[in-house]
C-alpha cells in the first residue's frame, strides 16, 4: 500500500513545476525560432556557395562544422535549414490544426450524413501507415517541399479532427449551449464563438506534441529524396547528401542530426509541457 | 380562434424518441396570463414545457397533436425559424443550476450576442434596472466578471433576467427559483408578476411547490403520469380540488402545524402515459371505496364549474 502510495504522488503533477517547465521549454522553443529567423544575418559563410579549395574539411576556425563534399559550410548550412525544418512543421500542424478543427467541429455539431461520410475518410486514412501513405503521395507528385507537406497534411488532420468533434459531442450537451438556442443564438456563433474556445485547449496540447513528429516527417521525406529539392539546405536532405561520405566526412552527417534531435526534443518536451498544463489546470 | 388567445395546445403527445412521456394534453393560454403547471417529478411537465419550443436539443419529439402560437402552427416552422423565433417570441428559462452561461465569456459579451441575433441594441441601464429588481448590485461588475466568479442562484437570476431583456410573448419557465433561496426567490416570482403587468408577457410555469402558483398564478394545470388531470382558476384548484391526485397533492403540502404531512401511498405508474386505463388507479381513493364514475373515459376533462375543468371528480 505504502509503495501505491507514493507511486501516485510522484506521478501527480504539480501546477508550478509543469508552469516552469513550460516557461524553459517555451523560452527554448522561441529562442530556436528566432535563431532560423536571423539565421542570414548569424551565418559566418553562404550556404549555398560551393568551393572545391576547401572540400570535406574537418571542423576548425573557419568552418566551425567542417565542410561538406561540396566545399559548403555545414554550420551555416545548419543554420540555413532550421528555418526550414521548423517553419514548414510549424506551418504544417498549424493548418492541419484549424482545418482538422473546423471539420471535427462541423461534424460533431451536426451530425448526421456529413459526419459519418467525413469519419469514414478519417477511418480510411488511418488505417495506412502515415509515413508510407506519404511516401506514395510524394512519389506521386514529385519531390517538392509543397508536396511534401501535402503528403503528410493529408493524414494529419484526422487526428484534430477526431478530437475536436469527440469533445464537440460532449460538449454540445452543456447547459449553456441550450441557453444559448433557447435565447436564439445562430448555430455558426455558438460553434465559433463559444464550442470552439472551450475545446481549444486539449487542440492546442495536441498540436503541440505534433510539432516534433511533424519534423521527423517532413526531414524523412527530404531524407528519401521526396522533400525539399538540393541545394536547399535541410537537415533531412542534409543528412542524406553526406550520407555517401559518412567515413570521409562524419560531421557533414552528424551536425544536422544533432541539430535535429535537439529541435525535436525542445518542441516536444515543450508539447508536454502545454499537455501538462491543460492537465493541471483541469485538475485545480 | 379567440383574438386573445396566444397559445393552444390540442390533442398533445410527446415522447423522448420511444414511449410516450404525455399524452392527450389540451389546453389554450390567453395573452398576459400566468399559467402554473403542478405535478410531482416524472409527470412530464418539463417535457410539456420544452415541447412548446421543441429545438433538437431538448430531445423531444411529438408524436400527435398541435401547438398553435400566436394562431401560427408550430410544428410546421423549420429549424430555421424556431431558432429565430426561440428567445424573442418564446422565452425558456431552464433550472440551469450555474450551467447557464459559457464560462469563457464575460456576461456582458453573452448578453450582447444574444440580443444582437435578435437585432436588438445592448443597453446598459436597461440590464441596470432589471438586474436590481433582481437583487443583483453592482451591475457594472457582474457584466464584466465570467460565470466561475458568481454563485448558482446569481446566475440564475442573471439568466432569468437576459431572458426578460429580450422580451418574448410567451415565456416558458421550467423551475426558474428551485435553485434560489426563499427570499431571492420571492424577489424572482414578484419581478415576473411585474413583467406580465408591464409588458402583458405570457408565462407558463412548471413547478413542484404548490406555493408559487399561490402568489402569481391566474391558472393552475395539474398533471399526473404524463395526462394533465385538472386545470383551472387557481384559487378553485388550490382550495376546492376536484381530481382525487389534486387533493392528495394538497394535503402534502407541509405546513407550520407541526404534523408530518399526508403523502400519498404508492408510485405513479413509469408509462402512465401509454396506459388507457385511469393512470391513478392503483393510488385513487376513489377507486378504493368503489366510486370510480369515469373508468371508460378517464382522460376527458369535464367541466366541474366555472373555469375549472377536471378528468375526474
């Protein structure tokens, strides 16, 4: 009983521990963002410019990553890429977040054909593996970044979308909501103005854990070929183009994967710590 | 059609998707008057209430019958319509036990809302003066504070009030003061005698405590296991009942003479509505002694006197 005891202590969550979590890994999360953004301005050489003087050159005073076998600057090209691989994840959970949304809402409030119609697709989508789904949609309309996003937004937004009408559902059948038909409010004002703020939280926790794995998606595209196009520097596609040389020139390979994981590892515990806190609150 | 006839209600049956929950309801309420409907719970006098506005959400569906308002079938309105009518022309106030109000939003941005789907202009000393008879100070702050920061009963009372700032003909109220306390309560029942005298509102009111009707109602309807059994003036209900259940219900009423009150033996029957025969039976008195005059019609009212009408007496 005494070891229960305690287990359950240690797992319940405490409003200032996760608010503190939240301000590190949102302060982190910023930090990265403004880091792609200024990512020009910070950038000791151009990404782009190849050199054949200075080829597959190790880390050193110049070249603070080494180089790649073209003679390119990795940690500029690092830099270069952050803007990518955040900006298109971001971009994407954020549209597939309001699109999701807004289709979750629509079919939790009315129900009827539309919603089942629309939950069938969704059943559809996920029952492929999203990133062979991808894959498939990618090699169809050829590697791109636009492509490349659509590919993964095509199974995303199911996952907002099952959310948002499961708490619509619930939700439709608060107090207020008949209040609200009974005193004549239009259907679209109480789906916008007032489902939508109250099922925001538990979307944006969700959202928030996406932004990680939407990166290890867009980067595996890219990796296969089927992302973003060379010479546009992303870590994906990076680590692909070093791969050929991995013996000769490992930092080419490891700088971007390092700058990966560190990305993905502050946007998820950053997620965590917004799914965290919608818990707490909930809980207070 | 009488002129100052607002709503008529023929022939009516409502269930919850399956059984019956009334049926056989017939009664019209004139322009300006406060009809009071009585009953203990599960006889189906909320669903007689939510089956006047019947939008989707309150789940009732009418099997049979007609609802005329304001001489205009019901019935045969769309979603559409009911929804522009819900508010302006019939009024609901629900027992919302705190639940009333987004919590997200500040009341004055939820009254705002809903007096602009009706076209109506958000005017302050208006919400002023009714939130005071309300006996709700400081208008000001409540506006600008969120549902979580007030009590049950002030946001039933700032319910009941968004309700009567909107003005319907018809307002349905479906235990509006269970959730008050007996003074606010008071405070409530006077502030809705007030708006039938000032703006000759009609109202229906579901209740369970006899007193209510007492104060304010020109009409009583009392119903049992879904028929409405007796309806009439009100002191001639109250005073003289003639339905065996009326009277029943009245000697339960408990009072200041320190006796246990008279409760009635048994339970209502759980498909009353569906059932042919005389719902009452097994509790009736009547029965008992071998007096029942009614068992082929037991459902008809019949006229006991003036404006007071009964299935049995």
């Amino acid at each position: 009983m005494k070891g229960f005891k305690r287990r359950t202590k240690a797992k319940k969550l405490s409003y200032k521990s996760v608010k503190i979590r939240l301000i590190i890994f949102s302060a982190l999360a910023a930090a990265l963002l403004v880091i792609s953004i200024i990512a020009p301005l910070i950038e000791p050489n151009d990404p782009y410019a190849t050199n054949a003087a200075h080829m597959r050159q190790g880390p050193g005073p110049e070249f603070i990553f080494g180089t790649d076998s073209l003679g390119r600057c990795v940690y500029s090209r690092v830099l270069a890429g952050a803007f990518t691989s955040i900006f298109s994840s971001l971009f994407l959970v954020a549209v597939s977040f309001f699109g999701g949304s807004i289709i979750g809402l629509i079919c939790g409030f009315y129900g009827g054909i539309v919603d089942a119609i629309l939950m069938r697709i969704t059943d559809a989508l996920l029952a492929f593996p999203q990133m062979v789904l991808a894959i498939a949609v990618a090699g169809v309309l050829g590697g791109n970044l636009t492509n490349a996003l659509i590919a993964i937004g095509i199974t995303s937004w199911t996952l907002y979308a099952r959310l948002a009408r499961g708490q619509t559902y619930s939700m439709k059948n608060e107090t207020f909501i008949q209040a609200l038909k009974l005193n004549g409010v239009s259907n679209g004002r109480i789906m916008f103005g007032h489902i939508f703020p109250n099922i925001f939280r538990p979307l944006l926790a969700t959202a928030c854990t996406q932004i990680g794995t939407t990166m290890i998606y867009i980067s595996g595209l890219s990796f296969l070929g089927l992302g973003v196009t060379p010479p546009m520097a992303e870590w994906g596609s990076m680590i692909n183009e070093a791969r050929g040389y991995i013996q000769l020139t490992p930092w080419a390979v490891i700088a971007p994967s390092i700058a990966m994981l560190i990305t993905i590892l502050i946007f998820n515990f950053f997620g965590d710590a917004v799914r965290d806190m919608t818990e707490v609150r909930n809980e207070r | 059609m009488k002129d100052d006839e607002i709503l008529r209600i023929e022939n009516l049956s409502v269930s919850y998707g399956k059984n019956n929950m009334i049926s056989g309801v017939n009664f019209s309420v004139k322009r300006g008057e406060i009809l009071c409907f009585l009953g203990e719970s599960g006889c189906g006098k909320s669903t007689l209430l939510k089956s006047i506005i019947n939008i989707p959400e309150l789940a009732t569906v009418i099997t049979e019958g007609n609802i005329y308002f304001q001489g205009k079938d019901i019935m045969s309105f769309s979603d559409r319509e009911i929804r522009k009518m819900a508010g302006k022309d019939i009024g609901m106030v629900l027992q919302y036990l705190g639940g009333a109000f987004n919590p997200l939003r500040t009341f004055k941005a939820q009254f705002k809302e809903a007096l602009e789907s009706h076209g109506m202009e958000y005017d302050f000393e208006q919400v002023r003066v009714i939130f005071e008879k309300m006996n709700l100070p400081d208008a000001e702050r409540i506006m600008n504070s969120r549902p979580y920061e007030m009590s049950g009963g002030m946001i039933q009372r700032i319910a009941i009030s968004l309700t009567m700032i909107l003005n319907p003909a018809l307002l349905l109220c479906d235990e509006p003061t269970s959730a008050l306390d007996v003074t606010t309560q008071k405070m409530a029942i006077e502030e809705l005698m007030k708006v039938r005298e000032e703006l000759n509102t009609t109202i229906l009111l579901v209740t369970h405590n006899p007193g209510i009707p007492a104060m304010m109602a020109d009409r009583v309807g009392v119903m049992y296991a879904g028929h409405l059994v007796e309806i009439g003036a009100t002191d001639k209900v109250l005073y003289t009942p003639a339905h065996p259940y009326t009277k029943a219900l009245i000697k339960a009423i408990p009072d200041f003479s320190f006796e246990l009150p008279k409760g009635l033996e048994g339970q209502p029957p759980i498909n009353g509505a569906e059932m042919v025969e005389c719902a009452f039976k097994e509790r009736c008195a009547v029965e008992k002694d071998g007096g029942c005059k009614y068992s082929n019609n037991p459902y008809e009212l019949k006229q006991v006197s003036e404006n007071h009408f009964a299935t049995c007496f």
